[in-house]
C-alpha cells in the first residue's frame, strides 16, 4: 500500500511538472520559430534596401527601446537618416586629407598689414591685443583650410541637414569599452553591443560633413563678410565655445576611429585647444560693459592707418 500510495504520488508530482512544463515548452517552440524568421535589424535593412525609410526607421527605434545598448542598431539607424537624405559620405570624403590640412603661408583672414600695426603700437594694450588676434587669426585660417577641403561635398538642403542632424545624435552615445582581447567576437555574450573604430569613424565623417552646413549657416564664428569686429563679445565667446566643442569632438572621434592618425590627430586638437583658450580667456578679462571689438578698440589709443574691417 505504502510503495503505491508512492507511486500515485509520482505519478500526480509528474502530471502537475508536465502541465506547467507543456504551455512553456510551447511558447519556447513559437520563440523559437519567430528567431527563425528575420531579425529586426535584418528587416530594417531590407526596407532601406527598398526606400521604405519610415518603416525602417519605426523597427529600429521599437528595438532599441528594448535594447538601448544595440550599438550595430543605432548605426544602421542613423543610415536610415543618410540613405533618406540621399548623401554618400564615401564619395565624397577622404577623411585624413581634411582633419591633415594646412592652410597655405598665403591664406590670410585678419590682413598682416594691420596686425603689424598692432605690433608696431607703443601702447601695451594694443599689443596684447594683437597678439590675441594673430592667435584668432590662425585659428581662422585653420578652419577655412577644412572648408575649402570640403568644398567638393554637395550643398544640404535645410532638410537633409536635419537627416544629418538625427544621424549624429543617435550615434552620439557610442563610446569605445575596453573588452577582453582574449575573447573571440563571436564567443562574446553581447557583441551586437560593441563598438568598433568604424563606427566611431562613421560618426567622424558624418560630423566632418555637417560641419560643412553649420559654417556656410554662420552657425560657428560669425567670418562671413569679416563680421567678427562688429560681433557682440558675449556672441563671439559662445560661438567660439561651440566651434571648439564640435571641433574636439570631431578630432576625437577621428584620432580613435583612425588608430594609426591617432598621435598627429591628438597633436592638432591640443594646438587648436590651446589657441582656443587663449582667446577665451582674454576675453573673459574684457570689461563686461564692451560690447563689441569695435567698441574695445575705440577705448584704446589710436593707431594711425587702422579700421575695424574684419
């Protein structure tokens, strides 16, 4: 009695394990065959592959809202935005041909002429002034060196600026992890979430690109039609804080995606950052009644053949 009162016990411990065990089995068959059918990134690609950019485009935004870390998503998203704005970055850009330029001995932006003026000054504060331009100077002239690299790229329209714009800011938030080297990629838990130089590249050249549109907009420092002395000081420090944020952003991104321009890369961001804060830093001892360069100059001696024309 007592071996099949054991027995019915079995039996019943068993039907309740199998009742349980049945409805998840089943739901693990249908995962199962739902991981057979393509991968939502695998169906994105196929929608871009056919203009369906919108479809692509709510996919992968559904995924990553369950998967904020899928680093191969967000740039296969932000590909969504360029193919819908129509851009072919590698046509156009060689990347260490633009971040390597040099402006030419004879690119000028603040005349030499009236930077000697300065320099020739009796009055110390003229001086110093002019010192502080020459630094302005050089830090002009490297940027129109980029500008006249990228001047092969096609012009954006303001909405395949923004294409750009949202390109970017979805790969805004890859950063380099340190993995174990040891590691096969393929053996790695999550490898979908690991970001390569590529990628950082990818952000690279899409920033290089942009940069194009935000200074033909004046959305840097205000050069066009050499505005810059008529320029409020308040305007000139925040644009040049901007210009310099985007710029190390830009070198940054290069010097890891670009392994062997690294040292060189990191070489030009420390002078540009050098200059950069010179400048801000005199700035930040101007009397906060100055408006402008115009007005500051007006405040200081005169000297003699001088205009405020840059």
């Amino acid at each position: 009695m007592a071996v099949m009162r054991n027995f019915v016990k079995v039996i019943f411990l068993l039907m309740i394990y199998v009742a349980f065990i049945f409805p998840t089995g089943s739901c693990s068959s249908k995962d199962n065959l739902k991981s057979k059918g393509p991968s939502a990134i695998e169906q994105a690609k196929v929608k871009i592959h056919n203009e369906k950019y919108a479809e692509a485009e709510s996919i992968l935004i559904d995924f990553l809202m369950l998967h904020p870390g899928h680093s191969r998503a967000k740039v296969i998203l932000a590909s969504v935005y360029i193919h819908r704005a129509g851009i072919r970055i590698e046509d156009y850009l060689n990347l260490e041909e633009v971040i390597n330029s040099k402006p030419s001995e004879t690119d000028v932006y603040l005349e030499k002429s009236y930077l000697e003026l300065f320099s020739h000054s009796t009055d110390n504060e003229m001086k110093d002034l002019g010192e502080y331009l020459k630094r302005f100077n050089s830090l002009v002239l490297q940027i129109h060196a980029w500008k006249d690299k990228l001047e092969k790229l096609p012009k954006l329209s303001d909405t395949q600026a923004q294409d750009l714009e949202s390109a970017i800011s979805i790969l805004s938030s890859l950063s380099m992890k340190p993995s174990n080297k040891t590691s096969r990629l393929d053996e790695m838990e999550n490898h979908d979430e690991i970001v390569t130089n590529g990628m950082i590249l990818y952000r690279a050249a899409l920033k290089i690109y942009f940069f194009k549109y935000l200074w033909e907009k004046g959305n840097f420092l205000p050069v066009k039609e050499k505005m810059i002395c008529r320029s409020t000081l308040l305007n000139l420090k925040e644009k040049m804080t901007y210009l310099e944020k985007y710029i190390q952003d830009v070198f940054t991104d290069f010097a890891v995606g670009l392994p062997r321009s690294s040292e060189k890369t990191l070489e030009q961001s420390k002078t540009f950052s050098e200059k950069t804060d010179q400048f801000l830093l005199w700035m930040q001892n101007i009397d906060p009644q100055t408006q402008s360069l115009s007005e500051l100059l007006e405040n200081l001696p005169k000297v003699e053949g001088f205009e405020c024309n840059f």
